[in-house]
C-alpha cells in the first residue's frame, strides 16, 4: 500500500510538472499562431543574437526571461516594418555589440576579431625564443665506449 501512495505522488507531481510547462509555453505558442512570418524572421534574427544573461547561447535557444523579454521586443520591432539591419541596429545601441554573435569589424570591435590571433602569434614567438635559449644551453656530449657498450648490453636484454 505504501509503494502505491508513492507512485500516486509522483504521477501528480508529473502531471503539474507538465501544466506548469503548458502555462509557460502557452503565451509564446499563441504568439507564433497569430503571425507565422513575424515568427520566421524572429527565429532567423534570433540566431544571430546573443542572449546577455547566458551568453553563450543565442536567444532563440535560451530560456533566461531577459531572452523573453528581448524576443518580445524583438517580435514588436518586426511588426512595426522595421528590418533585420534596423532591429540589430536598435538592439546594438541600446546593449552594446555583445548582443551580435558576429559584431561587425570597426575599430572598437578589432580585439575581439584579431586578438586571438595577435596572442598566438606571440605565443609563438615567446615558444621559439625559449626552445632556442634552451637548445643553446645543453649541448649533445659524445658518449664514451664505455657508455656505449653498457647501452648495447641493456638493448640486447
């Protein structure tokens, strides 16, 4: 009898996991029924921007309610006529080119883009620096006869 209570419990508890989900997803599925084009062009810009709270995921596949938030703002841009390039502009200005996953090339975004390869090329240099200076500092001895017979006896077994 007492297994049975557990299970009755667990299958509540399923049962509001899954209306709590449906409340949630609820708002966001009436929206993409309303317009299917708006919807296309928010999936397709959402990709291409970033979500500032998890940062690494776009917004289309982050869950954080600021990535609500932005879609919302994003479908609202869209539904005003404005375009891609306008909506990106907008979303720029107001957070910053963070919220590009792409941020275009202009002097202020130069690190981003070339700073990687900057460091390793440096690294590269410091390596061969440090593997020169070491190469000059042990010098390969000749081995005597007897080393060399003692290293022909270990190799013979």
């Amino acid at each position: 009898m007492k297994q049975r209570g557990w299970w009755v419990l667990l299958a509540c508890l399923m049962q509001l996991q899954v209306l709590l989900h449906a409340q949630v997803i609820g708002p966001e599925a009436a929206a993409m029924a309303q317009d299917p084009v708006v919807e296309a062009r928010l999936v397709v810009l959402s990709q291409e921007l970033r979500c500032l709270v998890c940062q690494n995921e776009s917004l289309a596949s982050s869950h954080a309610e600021l990535a609500d938030d932005l879609r919302r703002e994003v479908r609202s841009l869209i539904r005003e006529g404005k375009s891609d390039q306008e909506v990106k502009d907008f979303l720029v200005a107001r957070y910053g080119d963070f919220v590009l996953y792409r941020p275009e090339v202009k002097p202020l975004t130069w690190v981003l883009w070339f700073g990687p390869f900057v460091l390793m090329l440096l690294a590269l240099v410091f390596l061969g620096r440090y593997l020169q200076a070491r190469r000059a500092q042990v010098k390969p001895q000749a081995l005597s006869d007897e080393d060399r017979a003692r290293a022909e006896q270990w190799l013979k077994g």
